[in-house]
C-alpha cells in the first residue's frame, strides 16, 4: 500500500469478501432466527449482496482490474460474534434481539466502508466505480433503515412481552 | 445466554474487552499516524477510554455484578485490520487515511454496541447503568464528529495534494 490507488485497491478487495461472505452466512443466520420478519429480511438481502459483489466486479473493471477478494479480519471478527450468538442462545427473542445486533453491526462496518470508498474513489477521479459503489451504499442504508424500523421494534417488543 | 438479563450481561462484557483493547491499542496507532491532528485526537482518547471502562465497571456493579472481560471477536477483527493496514503501509498520508477509516470503524462498532445497551438496559428497567452507558455514547459521539469534522478534511488534503 504505497500509493492512494493502492490502498483504494487494498480496501476494494476487503469489500469484495466481505460481500461473498455475508451472502453464504444469511441463510444460516435466518434459519437461526425466530423472528419471520427478520428472517424475512435476512433472506431478501441475499440478493441485495449478489448485486453488491456485482457492482464491485463492475468497480474493479472501471479500474483496470480483475475482482479480488482479500480476507476482511474485520468481517471475520463479526461473523464470529454471531456464530458465538447462535452457539450460546437457544431459538427465540432473545437470540433475535442479539443476533440482529451483530447483523446491524455488519451493516454499520459496510456502510462505513463503502461511504469512505466513494470518497476516495471520487477524490482520485474514479467517477464511474464511484458511482457504482454508491448505488451499494444507499442500497445498504435502506436496508438498515427497514432492520432498525420494523425487525427491531417486533423483537423488542416479543422480549418484554416474553 | 437464556434471558434477556444474560444477553445483557455477555454485551456488557464484550464492551469491557472492547474499551480495555482500544485503551491498549490508541499508543500504537499514534505512533504510526503522521498527522499530528490525528496523533494528539488519537492519544486523547486514551482518557476517555478509561473513563468508559470506569463507567461499564459501574454499570456491572449496578447490575449487582463484578466487571469481567470477555473476548469481543468483532474488536479482535477491527483491531487485526488496522494492524494489517500499519504493516503494509509506510508513515504517510495513505496510511493516515486508511488507518482513519480503521479508527472510525472502531468507533462505529462501538458506538452502535452503546446504543443498543442503553435501550436493552432501559427495557429491562436498569435505569442507572442505562444512564452511565448513555454517557460513554454521547462521548464516543462527540469523538468521533471531531475525527470526521477535522481530521478527515486534513488527511485528504495531504492525500490529493500528494
């Protein structure tokens, strides 16, 4: 990681496995949940991830360059911490209630990330991967919007009750 | 983790670890960052670290419990990609940028984890660990707008002018 486009390059690859790897994960946390509005969205999301690794092998192309994915310790860490979530949890709102913590966690990282990527791919005048990566941020924000407004009210509210 | 009181608790625990690693780990990566901005915003925060720790210790022992650690796999990951990004970088303006987005990932983990216990605390009636987390996320908050208002801004001007 020497020059900016390194680095830009460097976190690219990092997102493209992150997007690979929460695409095989959400079958597995939906069947863990209870919850069908959540499960519900876990399982729609998979397709948002397969247009987002599509528009990353777009991004890379816009760039000269074939996609790559590079081990993202950071997705790694927070697919961890939901496993973790599953293993120690039995079927129910409490498990509900953590595991959309850790999935809203993994939201939060890849927002962050593709906000700082559109940044700097505008700032070294890369507009069109931009561009594309800007679709996958906005996609993200409105998926977040509709775990924290609906799932996340539906799982409080099934803890107190039980 | 079988009520919503455990679930609390394992959260509250991995926080600790969170804030204890990030107090370890802030030394480290201003000694790596370029930028004195960033060094001197990276080197406060040490304090308010401790001061967050101190404000957990708190909140366990309003929960009538003692303070204990537990592995927060996500923070092992986020911690791991900034080391990552110090080891194949040189001191510069990239490595400032990309270190930044590692910081800020951080914090954003951090963040979302205060967030969400303030709410389970408070669901659960344990207003006065709810009121001591509502502190550590007010000052995450405030600390993280300074790194994105001004630190941000000085870092991509020494990318594009270099």
């Amino acid at each position: 990681m020497k020059s900016f486009d390194d680095m830009v390059l460097h976190f690219l690859k990092d997102m493209y496995y992150a997007e690979r790897a929460i695409q095989k994960a959400l079958p597995e946390l939906a069947s863990a949940a209870q919850n069908d509005g959540f499960k519900k969205a876990l399982l729609e999301h998979v397709e948002q991830t397969k247009e987002n690794a599509q528009c990353l092998q777009e991004a890379f192309a816009a760039l000269g360059k074939t996609a790559e994915a590079m081990t993202c310790e950071a997705m790694v860490g927070l697919m961890q911490e939901a496993d973790d979530v599953i293993k120690g949890s039995g079927v129910g709102p409490v498990r509900d209630a953590a595991l959309l913590a850790c999935v809203q966690a993994i939201k939060h990282y890849v927002i962050a990330r593709y906000s700082t990527l559109v940044a700097w791919l505008e700032a070294i005048g890369q507009k069109e991967a931009a561009s594309l990566l800007q679709q996958c941020l906005e996609e993200e924000q409105v998926a977040d919007a509709r775990l924290n407004e609906v799932v996340r009210r539906e799982i409080n509210q099934s803890l107190v009750r039980g």
